[in-house]
C-alpha cells in the first residue's frame, strides 16, 4: 500500500521523517512518529520508560535502560520512501546546479546591446503593417458588403 505525502512528515512536529535526525519510530499501538518527538513525550514511571500515543492513547512501555531508538522499531515502510525521496531531492539539487552553471555561461556570453533599438524599430513595423491591413481589410469589406 502506498503512502500519502502526508504519512511523510511526523504528526505532531510536522517535519519530514528523515534516516538521521527525524527517524520514523513504530509504537505498539502501530503509530508512528519521529523519534525526538518520542523522546520528549516520553515519561519515567516505575522503572519503564512510558510514551503515551498523541492519537489513540495507548501506551507503549519499554525498559529504561534501554533508549527510544533501541526500544522502538523503525518503520519500515517510510524508511524506505525516505531513500527513494532523498534520492530524487539530490538529483533535482543536482540538475538545478547543471542548469544554473549552463544559464550563467550562456547570459554572460550574450550580448544585449541594441536590443532596445531593435524592439523599437520592429514595434514601429508592427504598427505600420497592422495599420496597411486595417486599410486592406476595409476595401475587402467593402467589396464583400452591400446592401440587401
């Protein structure tokens, strides 16, 4: 089953889930949300570490010895989508960069002088043969025309 855009980015901090700082961790009541964010709702009762889900409210318990990232599974799934975008994302940086490196060398090479002189005199040529074909269209019009 694909994933929505939306399944991208983390519920309560809505950043994207990234494989370094932002890793999309599965609770036992099956949400996922990132782990920083899991470390900052979690709380220590009794010797376990406890998180209690933003949606449903289930509560996940784990060892405290144990981390959120050593207790928690990643998913899977994400994680997986998460190579797919970076990779697409450093392509995209990289063709941007091509491009702006090829627009760059062909703008300096260009030569903008007498550009507005060459606007101004193909204006005036528009207007001019705009004007003969106004003239033009109202003798074919009157050719065309007559009365009933």
């Amino acid at each position: 089953m694909g994933l929505m855009s939306e399944d991208m980015n983390c519920c309560v901090c809505f950043q994207p889930y990234s494989r370094r700082e932002n890793i999309p961790r599965v609770l036992h009541c099956e949400h996922t949300f990132c782990g920083p964010c899991l470390e900052t709702i979690s709380r220590l009762q009794s010797g376990l570490l406890t998180v209690c889900c933003p949606l449903c409210r289930w509560i996940t318990c784990s060892l405290a010895s144990l981390p959120i990232a050593g207790s928690l599974f990643v998913n899977t799934e994400i994680w997986d989508q998460i190579a797919g975008r970076q990779q697409e994302e450093e392509e995209k940086e990289a063709w941007i960069g091509d491009n702006r490196q090829t627009q760059t060398s062909t703008h300096s090479s260009l030569d903008h002088s007498g550009v507005r002189i060459k606007l101004q005199s193909f204006w005036r040529r528009m207007r001019h043969n705009g004007q003969r074909r106004l003239k033009e269209g109202k003798k074919l019009r009157s050719w065309l025309c007559f009365d009933r």
